[in-house]
C-alpha cells in the first residue's frame, strides 16, 4: 500500500465531552461580558447561522452570501465511497462539500442560511461522526456578533418608522431625511465605529459666541414686523393715542424677550460661567431701555393716558428729558439691526468648502464602466457606484460631466475645467491625468481610475482647507479674547459717564441716555474680525488659485521674508534633462562611457537617470563598434547621501594574454563640487557645459557627461519681480561655481550657493538664516529636510512631485504650490503683503472708532439708535474690507 503523502495538520476535532465543556465556557463567557456591559450578541448562532425570524417578520431579508467551516469526520469509510458521501451532501441546497481523505476532513462552502446540523445529519446516515473545527466555531461566533448588530439596526429602523406615525407631516418629513442622510454617510464609509477622527488640542476660548442655529429668519421677520409699529408711534407725535406707551409697552416685550434671546442667552452663559460674551453690552443695552421704560410708565407722568413724546433722531435733547423717557424704539430698533445684521454676515460670508462641496460627487451616484473580456473581446458597459470603484476599473465621462476619480486618460481628448483645484484649464489626452472634481467641456473621455474617495486631489484640498480653519479658529479665539475686553470696559464706562451726567444735569433721563448710547456703540466684534476675517477670506482666496496657506501665521510670515532660496533643480528648471556632451579621457571610447552610465542609472527615476539611459538608448541604435557590447548588465545598485550612483557592471576586459572576457567591475555616477576634483580635459569639461556628470570605473575617471536642463519659461521674470521687490534671491546647486554661475546669470538670481551636496543643504539654509535674515525656501519634494530650517518652506509643484495626496495630511511645508510653475511665487508675495497691510488696518479703523464713538455717546452726541446703527455699520466697513482680500 502506498505511502500517504505528507499533509499540513488538521485542526484538531473536539469529542462530545470536549465540545460540551467549549459549549459552557463559551456561555460562561458570554454571560460576564454581558455583566460587565460588554454586547457580545446572542449564542444562538451555536446551532445556526442566523437568528429564527419572528412570526411577523419577513424571512426574505435575511443576509445573504456565502460561509465556509470544516467537520472532522471519524468512522470514514473506504476511499472509494467518499465520492457517494460527497454527492449526497451536495443535493442540500446551497452547499458544497469537498472532503480530503489522508486528513479525515471535510471542507464545506454553504449559504450562511443552512444550518450546520444539516450536513451532520447526512454524514450521519453513511455512519460517519462529523463534528465542527475549532476554528469553525470560533468564526461562527464572531458572524453571530455581526449578525446580531444587524437586526439590531433593523429594530432600531423599524422603531423609528413606526415612531414617525401620529406625528406632523414636518416632523415626520424631518426624521425621514435624517434617516436617509444617515444611511447615506453609512454607506460612504462614514459613522463607523472604527473610524477614529484625532483632533489637535486647542486652548481652551474664555469668550462666549451667540448661537448662530437661534439667529433665524422667522426671529428675525417676528421683531421686524412688531418693530415697525413701535418705531413709527415712537417718532410720530401725530400717531399717538391715548395709553399708546402701554400699547409699545406690550408689543416690544416678544421683541425684546424673544428677538433679542440668543443676545440674552449668551449673556446669561457668560455671567453663569464668569465668562465674557461679544454681545454682552448690546443685551445690557436692550434690556436696560426697555425695563428702563416700564419703570417710567409705572412711577412717573410718562404713564399718563394723555402723555404725548417727541423725541430726537439723533442727538441727546436734554430738554425733552425733564418728565422722563421712553427708550421701546431703541430697544426694538437694537434688536432688529443686530439679528438682521447676523442674518446678512452669515449670507454673504460664504466658504471656499461650500464651493467644493459643489464639485464632490454623491458617492452613492452612479457611473459608467466599460469591462472588456479578455477570451472574447466583448466589451460591455455597466453603472457602478463611485464607492464601488476600484483602481484600474475604466470609466466613461460623457462632455459637461464632473471627473469622479483622479486617473489617467486612455481614451478621447477634450477640454479640462479645473477651477476646483486652483489650476489653470488644461487640454486632456491621452496619458494626461485628470482629477476629481475638475470637468470634463467638449468629449468623451475614458479614463482609467487611479486614486478614488478620500485618496483624491479634491480631497485633500478640502481636509487641507479645513485643516487651515481650525489653526485660524486658534488664532480667532485669541483676538476674539482681546475684543471680549471692550464689554466689561464699556460698562463701567457707561456707569460712570451715567454718575457724571445725573449729578452734573440733575437729569437721570438724559444721563441714561448717553450711557445707553456708550452700550450701543461699542463693537467688539468689529475688533474681534478685523484681523480674523481678512486672513481667513485671504486663505480660501489662495485656495482658489491653487495655493494652499497651512495658516494665518504664515501669511504674516511672507511679510517679514527678506531672502528667497531656490532649489535650482524642480524650482528654476524644467524636470527632464538631455545629454548635451560626452568626453572621454584619453585612450577611452567615448560610446562605452555613456552606455555605462545608462547601466547604472537604470534603477533610478531621477531626471539625471532617465536623461542618461535614454541618451545610452540612442547610442546603441546608431552606434557600429561591434566591440563595444549592445547592453552592459548591472547589478548591485546603490545610491549613497551624496546623491552619487553605485553598481557592479560587466565589461570587456583584456587579460594579460590579450584574450578579451567579460568581468564585473565597480561604476560610479558622481558629481564633481569644485575644479580640485578634476584634472585635464575632464575638469575643462566639467565647467564647460551644463550639469556635469563623472563616470568612473576601476577606480579612474573615464569620462564627463554634462546635461542640460532648460529653465522655467517663467524663471527670469518671477525672479526679476521678486528683486523688484526687494527681495535678494539665492540659487542651490550641485554643480560647481561656474555651472551654477552661468545657469544663476540666466535666469537672474542675486547669490548662488553652488557644490552643495544634498545632505549638506539644510546646513546651509541654516547657515543664510543665521545671518539675521528672514528666510523662504522653495523647492520640490527633493529637499524636504530644508523646508523645516527655513522661517517659511514653500512646496512647488505639489502635483508632480507628491504621489499620494493624502501627503497634505502631514505637511512638512507652510505653503504648497499645486503647479509647478514660478510665476505665484512673486504673487504669494505680494499677496503676503497686502493682506498683511490690510489686517494692520482693519485692526487700526476698528480701534478708532470705538474710541472716538465712545466719545461721542459720552458727551451726548450720539443717540442711542444712532450709536447701534454706528456699530452695525463698523461691523460691515470691516467685513467689506476683508473681501478685498479674494480680489488681491
């Protein structure tokens, strides 16, 4: 009898007192977990693969697909009969079996419907045992868990619907979209209990907002409505009658106890907390008018029937202050400026994410996929939904259509809009990458997905601008704690200038009067946005031009810049380079020294690398010497921190007998950094030309290959604007002095830091900040570790240069460039310093006139509707101002 092979081991099969005792201990398990508040589902998956549906409910929408567990089988009878056994579990419906005989074991593959007791009962009519693996179990348990969460969401649904009957159509109408917008972030990957969102610490504000969810419409239409009858009785002798004050007296209470409540509430909150809050001295304000008022109708003459007022637009009368006052119209007239000033800010101030809300996808919407079958060639087309699309799949985007994905294009040409991410509109086709969000104008493009959801460009830029809001929240809480300061100062102001005026006059009328005039005009939410607005409006106006600002530190920073670093390789020139000489010493073939250096840059995608091997291609093509070989093999690739190429290549070597054989020697790529390196006619080439290149093998220089690499088109004038601006420029380079000299008086920079080795080149930006000077370095990716010493690193070419978007996640830079184009950097600059210009002003305005109003009121100049509508107006001259900021 033959040997039985040797098998990997069977998981070991449980007897009945064994699977007894794992019955318990599972029980036992399950029973503490539940104890301690632990929801471990149910164990009725023990004996089935899903729970017994209830009489009332549908069995049809149990969950399906497919589940796979092993038996161990004893007392199996000969091997000729396991194939009768096979088929006759397999007539269950749904269920495969396959059992392997060396091993005793059966595999199965059923729908997660069938229950395992099933399958035992076949087994069992051929006289085998069969009895769940260990790991069967285990993996039926962790699908109960599962399963259990499931109907649990179901009943949780089914509560929920059942709930919505007996209720108003609105309410209803309100829980169905919450329901569908809820399942819709479900099923976009969202509301996960695995999904951990990690938000910064920040500091604590010790300022209280108004709510902006109670500054509503309807709030705002009830004051307004019951204002105007309060303001017209107040200001027109003509229309009063008789007990009119008691008439305003109940009409502006909803005005001021309902109207006035987020103004109020904020308040309360601020004292109850010993907090202060912007708004503070504008609820003081209207509270004290109108309770100031009832008490003039209640003890004085003022609540005479036949009492008539006429009062004064805008200055403080004392003379019309001697019987008393009546202050429901500024009560009411605060009331409905500030709401309806709210109202307006929150309407016009709109966010750049709503704009690129506008260009994201609803995941659940559907496209088409084109799937070509690689037997027949049938291609066929199919909707997906863009959550259901995998890298690689092919899309079709018809004309006026938003790019779902970020991918490449393998079929059509057509017109790109990319105002969504910044960047300038751009012709596809194909090879041409596209991105999400951006639209596709006049053709049909197919395009092969790379990078899908959260992993696109769009994406990214919208965490990044997000990411920009919460650090300026940072910095608005600080400036908001700053103007927080003007309310407790502007109440004891206004106490004091009404001490002065009572005993100065003898008037407490007019004496409150002016210091209802000091509460109604101060604004500390002018001064709290005149710095915060400007900056954030400036950030998302960046955003839109394709500039991403990480915050409003670094806008300030640009300011301050002195001196502008360039890289010159990424930055100042173009990314392919192309051979432009070859010299060989004396006595070597000029030919082999540049199909060497294609051997051993093979394994590199640096510009040099490609430039090299696509110059030894051509060689080769054109080349006759039959005794130099067509292809040299390398192997053993190696790139040391001096950016330099090492490998082992195999060349034609003549052996002291004169025979010709093939050996391995060791190659070097370097580059030279000063003319002591070089000597001969290798040194006068190594200065001659563009980028030298040195190829070495066996220890001895061989040749020099210099490269040429064409500078931006827009290098000389963006480096002409920034000396026009009086900032000095610098150049880094690895060529020696004269390379990087002569490349530096090309495109127009000042200073050139030349033979600098790429681990040596954040000691030498710091080494230029170390003189004093405010630093900003630009580059690409290559020179990351600079961005960090610098005072402002500025990423060029983000789109080229990084891989994976999600890379803005964790920037190692201040400021990213989406296109690799020179031309912005003079406009950041300048952009820089214009907003910077703006905030001191804004901030400088917003100081005045709090101080000259203040004054003002103080000295009964302003009335105290004059002095709210002061305050409004501040607020809006503060915030049109600021919108300048997307015009820069």
């Amino acid at each position: 009898m033959p040997e039985t092979p040797d098998l990997p081991s069977a998981p070991r099969a449980l007897d009945g007192s064994d699977q007894k005792e794992l019955d318990e201990v599972i029980v036992s398990a399950k029973n503490a977990a539940a104890k301690a508040g632990i929801d471990t589902g149910t164990m009725r998956a023990i004996t089935g693969f899903r729970r017994k549906p209830a009489a009332d409910e549908d069995d049809s929408s149990a969950p399906e697909g497919k589940t796979s567990f092993a038996f161990e089988l004893k007392n199996l009878p000969s091997a000729s009969s396991i194939e009768e056994v096979e088929n006759a579990v397999n007539e269950l419906d749904d269920v495969d079996v396959r059992i392997v005989y060396p091993s005793a074991l059966a595999w199965v593959t059923a729908g997660r419907s069938v229950d395992p007791t099933t399958i035992q009962d076949v087994f069992a009519r051929f006289g085998i045992t069969a009895t769940l693996t260990d790991s069967s179990l285990r993996r039926r348990l962790a699908w109960s868990d599962v399963e259990e969460r499931r109907y649990g969401r179901s009943e949780r649904r089914h509560f929920r619907r059942s709930r919505a009957h007996g209720i108003s159509a609105r309410l209803r109408k309100q829980l169905e979209d919450d329901e569908r917008a809820n399942e819709q972030a479900r099923q976009s990957g969202f509301m996960d209990k695995g999904r951990v969102v990690h938000k910064t610490p920040t500091a604590p504000s010790d300022v209280l907002f108004t709510a902006r969810s109670l500054l509503t419409r309807s709030r705002f239409i009830v004051s307004f409505l019951l204002s105007i009858p309060v303001l017209l009785i107040s200001f027109y002798p003509s229309l009063q009658f008789d007990y009119w004050q008691w008439v305003l007296m109940l009409v502006s209470m909803p005005v001021v106890f309902y109207g006035a409540w987020p103004f109020h509430r904020a308040t309360l909150g601020g004292l109850r907390r010993k907090m202060s809050a912007l708004d503070s001295a504008s609820s003081a304000a209207v509270l004290l008018a109108w309770f100031w008022s009832v008490a003039m109708i209640v003890f004085t003459s003022v609540g005479d029937p036949t009492y008539r007022a006429n009062p004064q637009w805008v200055f403080v009368d004392p003379t019309r202050f001697k019987d008393g006052a009546l202050f429901f119209d500024v009560a009411c007239g605060m009331t409905v400026l500030l709401v309806g000033g709210r109202l307006f800010s929150r309407k016009t101030r709109a966010s750049y994410l709503d704009v690129l809300d506008r260009y994201r996808l609803d995941p659940t919407s559907l496209v088409t996929v084109v799937r070509k079958n690689r037997k027949t060639g049938e291609v066929k087309k199919e909707d997906k939904a863009i959550q259901k699309l995998n890298v690689g799949d092919d899309v079709i985007v018809g004309p006026g259509e938003i790019i779902p994905v970020d991918g490449s294009v393998i079929g059509g040409s057509s017109q790109i809009d990319a105002t969504a991410l910044g960047i300038s509109p751009y012709t596809a086709k194909v090879h041409s990458k596209v991105y999400a969000g951006c639209i596709n104008e006049t053709k049909t493009l197919k395009i092969r997905v790379h990078n899908t959801g959260h992993r696109t460009w769009l994406a990214a830029i919208y965490r990044w601008v997000e990411s920009a809001a919460v650090h300026q929240n940072v910095s608005d809480a600080l400036a908001t704690k700053t103007a927080s300061m003007l309310v407790p100062i502007s109440m004891i102001v206004a106490a004091c200038d009404f001490a002065l005026w009572a005993l100065l006059t003898n008037n407490p009328n007019q004496a409150f009067a002016t210091a209802l005039a000091v509460l109604g005009c101060v604004a500390p939410v002018a001064l709290a946005m005149s710095a915060s607005l400007a900056t954030r409006q400036g950030i998302e106006a960046a955003a839109k031009r394709g500039v991403l600002i990480n915050e409003g530190e670094d806008v300030r920073a640009l300011d301050e810049i002195e001196t502008v670093i360039f890289n010159r390789v990424g930055t100042l020139s173009e990314g392919e380079m192309s051979v432009e000489t070859v010299t060989a010493d004396r006595g070597e073939n000029p030919e082999l020294v540049i199909r060497v250096a294609g051997a051993v840059a093979l394994e590199s995608d640096h510009p040099v690398s490609r430039a090299l091997i696509r110059a030894a291609r051509e060689s080769r093509d054109q080349s006759a010497d039959k005794s130099i070989p067509s292809w040299i093999e390398a192997s053993h690739f190696r790139f040391d921190e001096d950016g330099n190429f090492h490998a082992m290549v195999e060349l034609p070597i003549t052996n002291g007998n004169g025979e010709t054989e093939v050996r391995s020697v060791e190659a070097l790529l370097w580059r030279p950094r000063n003319l002591a390196q070089l000597d001969g006619r290798l040194a006068a080439a190594a200065v001659s030309g563009g980028t030298p290149i040195v190829v070495r093998w066996k220890g001895k220089d061989r040749g020099v290959i210099t490269l040429y690499d064409h500078a931006k088109d827009d290098a000389n004038e963006a480096v002409d604007e920034l000396e026009s601006m009086g900032i000095e420029t610098m150049m880094l380079s690895r060529d020696t002095y004269p390379v990087a000299r002569r490349y530096g008086d090309y495109v127009g920079v000042s200073h050139v830091l030349a033979g600098i080795q790429p681990g040596d080149k954040p000691q030498t930006v710091r080494s230029v900040r170390s003189h004093g000077v405010n630093v900003a370095l630009v580059g690409d990716t290559s020179v990351n570790e600079c961005f960090r010493v610098a005072n402002l690193g500025i990423l060029i070419g983000a789109m080229q240069s990084i891989e994976n978007p999600s890379a803005l996640d964790h920037p190692k830079w201040d400021i990213v460039l989406l296109e690799g184009n020179v031309a912005p950097i003079p406009w950041l600059f300048r952009f820089g310093r214009k907003l910077s210009r703006l905030v001191r002003n804004n901030m400088a305005f917003a100081w005045a006139y709090n101080g000259i109003a203040v004054a003002l009121a103080c000295a009964g100049l302003l009335h105290p509707m004059i002095a709210t509508v002061a305050m409004l107006a501040s607020s809006l001259i503060i915030e049109l101002r600021s919108k300048m900021a997307s015009t820069y």
